[in-house]
C-alpha cells in the first residue's frame, strides 16, 4: 500500500510545476470521481428513466450546443495563434516548460480543453434523460478523453499534442454546430444536408484519426525531445477509435440502409 503511494507521489512529482495549482490538476483524485460519478450516472440514468417519459429539451439544447461551439472557437483560434506566434514545428516540437507569455498562453488552452471534455459528460446526460440509445463508443471517447488530457494538461501541456488537440476543436466546432441547428426542430433538419450523406461524415472523421496518426507518426522517427511513450499511446488511442467508429458506422448506417431496401 505503501510503496503504491509512494508510487503515485513520485509519477505526480515529474509533472509540470507550472500548473500544480490549476484547478483540477494536483492530484488525479478529483477528475477520478468525476469519471467515477459518470460512470455511476450512465448505469443508474437509464433505470432512473425507464418509467418517466423522455424529457424534451430542444431550447436548452440549442443554448448548450451552441456554448460548446463558442468555446471549441475560442480554444482553436488559441491554439492557433499561440503555436504560430511561438513557431511552433510539425515535425518536432517540444513542451516549453518555461513562464514565457506564449508558453503559458500553450499551457493554459491545454488546461481549457481538458475542462471541455469534463463540460462535454454532459451529452450522455442529455442523452439519458431523452431516452436515446447510448454505443460503447460514445462511454468509451468520453471516458478516455476526460483521462488522457488530464495526464496530458499534467505532464506535456504543449508540445506534440498541440496538433490533435487544435484539429479535434475544428472539428467540434463543426459537430456541435450541427446538434444545435438539428435541436432547433424539423424546420431547420430539412436543410441539414449532411446528415444525408454519411459517407462524407465518415470520411471527415477518418481523416481527422490519419491525420493525427500521421503528424505523431512524423515525430516518433525524429530525434525530437519529445516523449516517445506519449505519441505511441497517442497513436494506439486513434487506431482503437478507428475500429470503434469503423464498427458503429457500419452498425448504424449499413442497417439503416437495408431497411430502407
């Protein structure tokens, strides 16, 4: 038990001293009930709702959808700027561990988007109070982003990571603009054409996965100061989602389109 939590204090110990004091960030203890009181609501949600009737919640939708589109905005427009202004390389770029404004500002938009993914458990939430289907792939992103960018925020705030981050905001940017326009009700879905072609949809978030795959791929045959464990866990973490996505994608669209020969 001991030599377990001297374990733990010497891993907390190698992280960056910078954001020790940020909210969240001192201990794992706390983001570890929250993904504790997640998994807890995902399993008593739904029971809690078998007899009650789906709650509708289109206007408060619609405002929720569209805070996620603001901030997935600001946090791309940051990330943006700040490895632009600071130079940062797509072949190699260290964690600047230093106070300098711009590294702080890398730093600090780390620490917003790791705030998202706590913000963003709420779409399960959402999801069992309308009674609608929850996949494994859905508990599992959640789940793991709400971890992964912890240890992300706590060890490389910056860096390599930049990249998968500053693409996944674009991407949200337009995701949630979606669910917003589609909770505004039928009168604005018949214009939602995208939703009418899946194949594009799959391949917008196929290549999002390569891409990442690709930038951190770059990196792990450079000599780059940048830890080597962190791009294969990274690179490991897009090929699960590949399989996962692949298999829902063919589970949910394939079936639709059988049922409507």
């Amino acid at each position: 038990m001991n030599k377990g939590k001297e374990l733990i204090e010497w891993i907390m110990s190698k992280g960056d001293p910078r954001v020790q004091n940020w909210p969240l960030m001192e201990s794992p203890w706390p983001v570890l009930s929250i993904l504790i009181l997640y998994l807890i609501t995902l399993r008593q949600g739904p029971k809690l709702m078998e007899q009650q009737k789906p709650f509708q919640m289109s206007e408060f939708l619609v405002l929720y959808n569209l805070g996620l589109v603001l901030m997935s905005a600001y946090m791309f427009y940051e990330f943006f700027i700040s490895s632009y202004l600071a130079g940062y390389s797509y072949v190699c770029q260290p964690v600047d561990y230093s106070t300098n404004s711009l590294a702080i500002r890398m730093a600090s938009v780390c620490w917003w988007y790791f705030f998202s993914k706590i913000i963003e458990l709420v779409d399960t939430v959402f999801l069992i109070l309308r009674k609608k289907p929850i996949s494994f792939l859905h508990v599992y992103h959640h789940s793991t982003m709400l971890l992964n960018w912890w240890l992300g925020v706590k060890f490389v705030a910056g860096g390599q990571s930049w990249f998968l981050a500053m693409l996944n905001t674009f991407v949200h940017i337009i995701m949630y603009s979606y669910y917003g326009l589609t909770a505004v009700g039928p009168e604005i879905q018949k214009y939602l054409w995208w939703k009418k072609i899946p194949y594009s949809a799959a391949a917008g978030m196929y290549a999002q996965f390569f891409a990442v795959i690709i930038h951190t791929g770059i990196n792990l045959c450079v000599e780059c100061n940048f830890p080597a464990g962190y791009n294969v866990a990274v690179i490991l973490y897009a090929f699960s989602l590949i399989l996962l996505f692949g298999n829902f994608y063919r589970k949910t669209y394939r079936s639709k389109s059988e049922k409507s020969i």
